[in-house]
C-alpha cells in the first residue's frame, strides 16, 4: 500500500518483474511493504535508494528541501546513495537522513509529527515562517505572496485536522499579528 502526500509522484512499472518489485518517487509517500524475499522491493528518489523486504515506513523526497528523509515504522530498510556506495541500515523508530550539500547519511529518532500527514493532519512544530509557507503551499496547491520583512523569530506549534486554509491562517494570525487576502475560496 502507499499513500502519497501532497504534491508527489510515483512511477512504477504496469507490472512488477519475477525478481524485483521497482519504482521511483518524488515528493513523500508512506508506504506498507508486504514482505516478498524472491522480490525485494526497491524505491528511487534521486541519488538515494532505499532497498525494503517488508515494513511500513515514510520517505520525504521533495526537492527544493535539498535533503532525503526515511523514518522507519517496523521493519528494516537500507538506504543507500549508488553513487559512492554509502549505506545505512535503520531500525523502527530511527530516521535516515541525506542532505545533498554535505553528501552524508545521519540516523535519529523520528517524531510521530514526520508521518502525521498521512492521517490528514498538518502538524507544527516550532515551525519558522518558511516551514509553514512551504508545508501550506503544497498541502493546499497555493502560491503564498508576501509583503514587507517576516521576523527571523516567527515560530508556532500547532495541529490541524482537515481544516481549511482560512482556519489555519485565522490561528496563525491569532499567535502572530499579521493580514492577509485569500484570492480564492478555501
């Protein structure tokens, strides 16, 4: 099973060979992986390639992030870059995390927070203005406009379950004073 966020691709093949179980990603997917020795199962993003036998597990692909993201639920997956050969195996609860500029792997602790999409909530955490503009923009398909100098200190934490954009601008307004015009109804 796989559930794509916002903005996302997948491209796989009309059907999966005898031998390998292949597709390609951009953007985030949450996916459970039905355990198949004879068929591993194999997603490309990018330069990174994450190899699965059976697990449930999300990977964050977009872009403009600069960076790959694997938090793992249950299971094991290798996550390697082809390229130059570097690996790292991740166990449940653990993050694997590539950042383009630095060319390196790091493993941690994921949050619950990384995955809520998948169940319909947009989940703040500490957010800076960019976090938040970026997230609303794919989440709801809009392009944000702003005017005059954001503060470098705008940060907010919050949870919203499918609500409308207007919602969520009118909480964020009511934590930090600011106006805004939606051109369209959301």
């Amino acid at each position: 099973k796989v559930m794509l966020n916002a903005q996302s691709n997948l491209n796989y093949p009309v059907q999966f060979s005898d031998s390998l179980r292949e597709l390609w990603l951009q953007g985030e997917a949450y996916f459970d992986v039905v355990k198949d020795p004879q068929r591993p199962f194999i997603i490309h993003t990018g330069e990174i390639t994450t190899h699965v036998l059976g697990t449930s597990f999300n990977v964050n692909a977009y872009a403009e992030r600069n960076s790959y993201q694997i938090a793992l639920i249950s299971g094991k997956v290798m996550v390697s870059k082809p390229a130059t050969g570097e690996n790292v195996l991740i166990e449940p609860g653990q993050r694997a995390a590539y950042e383009k500029e630095k060319s390196v792997f790091t493993t941690d602790v994921f949050s619950e927070v990384e995955i809520a999409w998948k169940d319909g909530l947009i989940y703040f955490e500490n957010a800076d203005f960019s976090k938040i503009k970026s997230t609303l923009e794919r989440w709801y398909g809009v392009e944000i406009i702003t005017e005059g100098e954001i503060d470098k200190k705008w940060e907010f934490s919050g949870k919203f379950k499918n609500e409308s954009l207007r919602n969520i601008l009118e909480a964020l307004k009511f934590s930090h004073d600011f106006e805004y015009k939606l051109d369209r109804k959301y």
